[in-house]
C-alpha cells in the first residue's frame, strides 16, 4: 500500500473499528475529487468516519445538520452591504471548505439539494452575477437513514449522479463492537487524532499522481462493456450514464494507485464497480424481482461480463 494512504487509513482506523474497505474506497473517492453519499442505518459511525477523514488531513471541515428549515444562502452563502466600505461582500456559506459534511441530506428541502449542485459539480457557486470558486480540495460528504422516510426528501437522479460513490457502513461484528465500547468508555474516540496525517497539499499532490495511473485499451474496454449493457437491459429502467463511466474509470486509477501500481487491472474496476454504480441505476420491475436491490444488479453485471486479460500492459 502507498506510504501515504497507509498513514492516512491508520489515522482514521484510530476512531473506526474494521470497516476498511469503506475507509479504503472512501480514501480513493477523496484521491479522485469525487463526493461519497453514506446510506445506512442510524448509529453505525457514517459522521463518526467522515470526521476522522477530515480530522487526518489538515483541511478546513465544515459540518451543516441538514433540515427543511435549512436555507440555500446556509450553503452557498450571501452578500450583504458592508456600510464601511459602501459595497456589498460575499459571506461565506458551509461549501467554503474543503470537507463539507452534509448530515441526513435527504431531509434538506429541494431548493437546498438544488443549491449543491453547482457546488458539487462545478466546484463554485454564483451569487448575484460573481463567481466563488470553492478551496481545492472540496468534496460533499453526505449521509442519509434509508429506513426513516417521514420528513423526508427523495434526491433527484441527477443529484445522485453527482455522487462518485456510495457506501455503506453495516453493523459491526461482535468482536468489533467490544472494542468501540473500550474505546468509547473514557472519551470520544475521535480525540484519538491528535493531528493530521497528511496535510491539503499532499493530498493534492496525491491527486495529481492518481491522474498519471496508466489505464490499457482492454481495461477502458471491459469499463464501456459494463455500462452500455445496462442502457438497453430491460431490467433497468435508467442505465448508466457517461459521468459514471468517466467514475468508474477513475475509481479504478485511485485502487491501483492505493495499492502501489502504476497500471490499473480489471480487479480494481470489480473492486469499485459496486459502490460507483449502483445508485446510477434505476431498476426496472423486472428487475427489481429479479435481482431485488440494485447492488445486486451491478454484480450480476460483473459475473456476466468476460474480464479483459493484461496483456501489453
């Protein structure tokens, strides 16, 4: 594993207990610009891991309880007259930083899900004819209970789209469990992180090396396979778009860059494929009977589709 990701995921291993795969694919969206819903059930750590992430990288983490009486101007900021200087300035709203937890997004009205959008997408907001561009990085980390609906708001198909992965947290085992009671008896865990183990500059740098990760014709190949087959599959009512592809293909350049290689495989493309698609898909009745979620579906997807040889790498 690279030196770096391996400080970092031990860093954040300081307040979670296992779940290092969701930490590892919740790193390489991070290494990717890419923003991360967390879908699970109340209590399970989503907040708990998304400030440990933003705890061991020394940016500017900004946290906004979303609720319907949330405001868009509480997101993107507002401008006011500034009597001193008789001009109007800008305020800054919660996506000035470069971590933003968005907590329980779903409970956000339409018009505060619209108004992260631009943020989310082109890493800037408009207000009265000005352009704010957003800090480098910026990514939404946003958490959601699918099980509680009352007071809830679906999000649209294109904000989902703008998510670059979801993950889930899952309860932990037995043994996992013991050891959060021993690490919660004294203090919140989180206080374990004295400082960050790597700062935004690295982080951007590590970026920029991500980019560089060379990806074979065969490997672009079985990536395009796996999304065109479900934009004419009667099981899917919505297919995979072209933005999921293009995060499908850089999902795969951050795993290979994680784990030391300069070349992205097909594995790192299965290894992803599943938290980078599945909210993309809309399943159709047929669908849902058949594969019943659509986690499901992206593993069928995977099993069905030949994987590509290395060859000439």
């Amino acid at each position: 594993m690279n030196n770096n990701i391996a400080k970092l995921a031990e860093s954040v291993g300081k307040v979670i207990v296992g779940k290092d795969d969701t930490v590892i694919k919740l790193i390489a969206a991070m290494l990717c610009e890419g923003h991360v819903l967390l879908e699970d059930v109340p209590g399970v750590g989503k907040t708990q891991l998304i400030t440990a992430l933003s705890r061991s990288v020394g940016g500017k983490f900004n946290r906004i309880q979303l609720t319907p009486d949330v405001m868009p101007s509480d997101i993107a900021g507002f401008t006011m007259l500034d009597s001193s200087k008789g001009d109007f300035v800008y305020r800054d709203g919660a996506v000035m930083c470069n971590f933003l937890l968005a907590d329980e997004i779903n409970r956000a009205s339409p018009k505060v899900q619209s108004a992260l959008l631009e943020a989310m997408e082109e890493r800037q907001i408009s207000l009265d004819g000005v352009t704010h561009k957003l800090p480098k990085p910026f990514l939404v980390l946003a958490t959601q209970n699918p099980v509680e609906t009352y007071g809830t708001y679906h999000l649209p198909e294109a904000q989902m789209d703008r998510f670059f992965m979801k993950l889930s947290m899952g309860y932990p085992t037995p043994d996992e469990e013991l050891k959060i009671l021993e690490r919660t008896e004294m203090h919140n865990p989180i206080l374990n992180i004295e400082a960050p183990a790597l700062d935004i500059q690295e982080v951007i740098t590590m970026q920029e090396e991500v980019r560089r990760i060379r990806v074979t014709d065969q490997v672009k190949d079985y990536i395009v396979r796996l999304v065109t087959v479900t934009r004419g599959d009667r099981n899917a009512v919505l297919g995979i778009s072209p933005r999921g592809s293009i995060a499908l293909y850089k999902a795969a350049k951050a795993f290979a860059y994680i784990y030391g290689r300069e070349y992205a495989t097909p594995d790192d493309v299965k290894n992803v494929a599943v938290a980078v698609l599945s909210h993309r898909i809309i399943l159709s009745p047929q669908g849902k009977t058949a594969f019943g979620t659509n986690e499901k579906y992206v593993e069928y997807l995977l099993a069905s589709n030949d994987v590509p040889s290395m060859s000439g790498r």
